[in-house]
C-alpha cells in the first residue's frame, strides 16, 4: 500500500470513491450520515488544491482516502481536551473513507498510521477529529489507533441533523 497526496489528476477517483462510499452507507447503515452535500465534490477539489487530501494507493487505485488539514471545521475550542492546544499546533483528521470492497482490510488503519506519521514528523503537538455520536466502526478505528474520547460537544458546525459531535485526541 502506498500513501500519497492528492493532485488534480486524483480528483475525478477521489470523488468517485466518496460516492461509492456514500452510495454504499446509504444503502446499508450510514453510520456518519454522509449525503450527496457531505462530502463533497467542492470539498475534494479545495482539500486538493490545498494539500490537504490524501489517498492510499492499492494495486494502482485509490481504495482509500482522507483530508488532514489545519482547519477543524467548526469551533474545536469549545472542546474539553487534555491538553489546550491553539489551532495550526494540532492537524485534524476529515472525511476517512474505504471503498466499501476494501473495509476490514486494514486500509483504514494504515491511513490512520500515515496521519499520525505526518503530524508527528511535521511538530504537531496532537491530532484531533470529530465523528457523529454513534458513528461505531469509525470510533473503533480511532480507539484502536490510541484515540482518546474528548466528550459530546456541539462544535459549532451548524450541521442541521447533527448538532452534536464525539470528539477524539491523540497527543503527540
């Protein structure tokens, strides 16, 4: 498996596989609620021309794909975390997703593995993210990768059907 950052050439098959993947929870349990509005196709083209959305590369195609950026997307300073860091000390993990074909194959971990890689050889003090309460295999992931609970919090995202957010740590 090979972890890269994204470039335009990866936007139509970073798009592709966040369609399969919402397409696929829809039909089945759609633990994180994604729809056609999240994520989105604005969200992949930005986090791209940003550098900040990666993909993991798997017998030549993206199987997986996460954006690792600064921006939490919503107010991170009304959490309680362990430790009180200002935003740009932490990075934040945003839309994770494995082709539906590829889950339980270790794609996500080895994503979650690259993230923490990068955070730390880069000075990040923490690495934080935010998952809709009940969102199972997504918390399991984390927990499993040394992620700590922060607690419930309305982050201010003004997600309409999700006021609150499980927010999770993993200091450096």
């Amino acid at each position: 498996m090979e972890f890269i950052k994204c470039e335009k050439a990866h936007y139509e098959d970073v798009i592709k596989l966040y369609h399969q993947v919402t397409a696929h929870l829809q039909a089945h349990i759609n633990y994180p609620l994604w729809d056609s509005a999240h994520p989105s196709d604005k969200g992949a083209a930005d986090a791209i021309a940003q550098g900040t959305q990666y993909a993991c590369i798997y017998d030549g195609e993206i199987r997986g794909v996460v954006a690792l950026s600064e921006d939490p997307e919503g107010n991170y300073d009304l959490g309680k975390w362990s430790v009180d860091l200002k935003q740009g000390e932490y990075l934040v993990i945003h839309v994770l997703a494995v082709h539906p074909e590829y889950v339980g194959k270790g794609i996500g971990g080895f994503m979650v593995d690259r993230c923490i890689s990068i955070a730390k050889n880069k000075g990040y003090k923490a690495l934080r993210l935010d998952v809709v309460p009940g969102n199972i295999p997504a918390e399991r992931l984390y927990k499993n990768k040394g992620f700590v609970y922060a607690g419930t919090q309305d982050i201010r995202r003004e997600a309409v059907d999700i006021p609150l957010f499980d927010i999770y740590e993993l200091n450096i």
